[in-house]
C-alpha cells in the first residue's frame, strides 16, 4: 500500500487554577455569539471565541515548537481545511474548530476573548469557530479517545494522560482522518446549527453514556462508534428513559436520534471501504443526482440504503473490502431503508407512540437481541483494503 499522508492537529489541557472552569468560559460566550448570529444580530464571520495557550510564570523562554504551531494555521481557507484543538481536563474532551493561529495579543477583542486572560499571558491564541464536546465527565473513555491520537513529539506513539503530556500544545496525528465540523454534514444534522448549541441540550448525559458502555454495547463495540454517533444515542435513550412511563408521550425525537445514528455511522463505514476504489464503483444515484459516495456525507438513510444494496459496483466493492460487509449491504441496507419510512413522518407531522419506539429501540441497542447498532460497530475495512 502507499503511504499515508497524516493531518495534523493540536492537543491541549486547560488548567483549573486558572479558572474554575474555563471551557465554561468558552463555551458560554461562544453561545452567546451563536444566539446572536441566530437572531440576525451577527455576521457568521463575527462568531468565534479565542483559546490561549497562558504561559507559566516559571517558564521564561519561548515554546520550543511555537513556529510548528503557527505553521498549522496555514492553509486554513482551503474550502476541506479541517483543524482540530483537541481540549481535555483529563474528565472531558472537546473537540475546536481552528480557524486562525497567532502569537499577537488579542485580549482586546471585547466578546469574544473570556476575562480571566487578562491576568495571564499567552504563547499563541487559537480562533475557535465551533466546540464539540466527545466525552463527558469519563475519564476512561477520554483515554480511549487520546489513544486514537499520536504525538508527533513522542516518537508518533498514541496520546496517553500518563506519558508524552509534555510542551503543551502536542502536534497529533489521527489515521482515520475524522472530520467534526464539515458544514454539509452539520447542516444536515443540526438544520444549520452548530455543535455547541447541539451540545447546551445534551447536558448531563455522561452517566447515559458510560452505562450504555459498560452496561449494553459494551468496550469494544461502544469505542469503535463515532462520538457522534455516542451522542445521538445517548440523548435518544436519555429521552426514552425519562418518557416511557408518560402517557401519550411523542416519541418521534427518540426515533430522529437513532436514525442520526444510524446514517452517520454507516456513512463512515460506507466511506472507509470504498477509500482508494476506483471512481467509477464509487458512484451511486441519490435522489436522481450521481454522487461519489467516498466523498458525499450526510446522504440519507433510504437513499444510503438503496445505494449500498442496488448499485453492483458499490456493493461489491463493500463486500470485498469490509468485515462483515455482505451484512452492510443486506441486513442494515433494509435497517437503513426501514428507518427512513418512520423518520420522515416522524420528522415532520405524525407522532411515534411508545410501542414502535420500543421496538426499534430494541432491535438497534440490542435490548433482548444483538443490536444492529452493536454489530455495525464492528464494521470496518479489512486489513488487506
């Protein structure tokens, strides 16, 4: 195989005794901007928060790898440029979007630069156009996270709390080439939102989270789905669980939130067994238009379904070069289709009643079965791809 060409991003720690918290900080004034950009207030381009990197008061001399740092930012308005602040407390991790890197001073930008900067100074400042949270108050889980990074700084060995957190921010490398903020996929998901938003209404939902883990999809399985994907399951079961003694409850947002799921990650699956086909078997028609479906994001369930179960090329290729990839194409190809006949009404005007809810619920988490959601986590591309 040829070799791979790797992004690269940026790992930091923020620091408590700074701040009680400061992704709080960050966090509500960037919902602050985003409310305003909603209610016409703001320009899109006026919505940012910036991250400093404070340097200690015992340390005098410049970041050793400052000049790389900087060298990130370049590039950055490159339409696919996609740069990543990873942030962790070592409970939680976040995920930013970079938009701009400098060593200037930018305290004076009043909203968008928190208070408790004004104390400290900075080696560099990141621009932040969105924040994403991946894990929430799990430190085992962050572990699992960090270990999908690699310190370019520490022999390209996997991110570890215990070792290599050293000359903060670290330059890391992902193989998998994950991407959080690409816009057609957030307009598709959020109806133009953005994540941070996203997020403001999840809280709370760490203890869902680590109990789906350990309690249902288990380690393995729970780790290899997209934290998007967690997310949206977390915040379906919450709404489940807390509703399901309600009579008469619509349950429709749980539906939309495991049909989310189930898109984004057999998106990904789909887009990591067709890497480096030929364009030709990568083709499918979506909703009449042809579409190179190793590229396209946020395609639709039945139209995803459809595509990975009645194009010949794609299916094939799908077939040779995914573990378990005859399921894909046929189990979870009618799961796919199947689903999109309940989301779109339940999207729009019809409720989704408890008995359906449960049932769906069931057959995808694996309550009293193996979950579609379980075994399509362990849908990857073959070693040999």
């Amino acid at each position: 195989m040829a070799s791979q060409t790797l992004d690269r991003h940026l790992l930091a720690v923020w620091n408590p005794s700074y701040v009680a918290d400061a992704m709080d900080e960050h966090r509500a004034m960037l919902l602050r901007l985003m409310t305003a950009q909603r209610d016409r207030k703001l320009a899109a381009e006026e919505v940012y928060v910036w991250w400093g990197r404070i340097r200690s008061g015992h340390r005098m001399t410049r970041l050793p790898h400052l000049d790389q740092v900087l060298a990130l930012g370049e590039g950055l308005e490159a339409p696919d440029a996609e740069l990543h602040l990873y942030l962790t407390d070592y409970r939680s991790l976040y995920v930013g979007e970079v938009l701009e890197i400098t060593d200037e001073d930018v305290r004076d930008e009043s909203g968008h630069v928190p208070a408790y900067y004004g104390e400290h100074d900075c080696d560099c400042w990141f621009r932040l156009g969105d924040l994403r949270q991946l894990v929430e108050d799990d430190t085992v889980q962050v572990i699992a996270e960090l270990a999908k990074l690699r310190n370019t700084g520490y022999h390209d060995q996997p991110v570890s709390i215990y070792g290599g957190m050293v000359n903060l921010p670290l330059i890391v490398t992902r193989a998998d080439g994950a991407r959080f903020f690409a816009r057609e996929e957030r307009d598709a998901l959020l109806g133009g939102g953005y994540w941070a938003q996203e997020d403001a209404q999840r809280a709370g939902l760490g203890p869902v989270e680590r109990d789906l883990r350990e309690n249902l999809f288990g380690e393995t399985a729970w780790d290899a789905l997209d934290p998007t994907v967690r997310g949206f399951i977390a915040s379906a079961e919450h709404l489940f669980r807390a509703n399901r003694g309600t009579p008469g409850f619509d349950f429709s947002a749980v539906l939309l939130g495991l049909a989310k799921a189930c898109e984004v990650q057999a998106g990904l699956v789909v887009r990591a067994g067709l890497k480096g086909v030929p364009e030709a078997d990568r083709r499918a028609n979506i909703d009449g238009t042809v579409r190179d479906l190793g590229q396209a994001r946020a395609v639709g369930l039945g139209a995803l379904g459809r595509a990975i179960s009645e194009e010949p090329a794609v299916r094939r290729r799908l077939e040779e070069r995914l573990i378990d990839g005859g399921w894909l194409v046929s189990r979870f190809a009618y799961v796919l289709k199947n689903m999109a006949n309940y989301r779109n009404p339940a999207a729009h005007t019809e409720t989704v009643g408890l008995e359906d809810a449960a049932r769906l619920r069931g057959q995808l988490l694996g309550v009293g079965c193996y979950g579609d959601l379980v075994r399509l986590a362990g849908v990857r591309a073959s070693t040999g791809a």
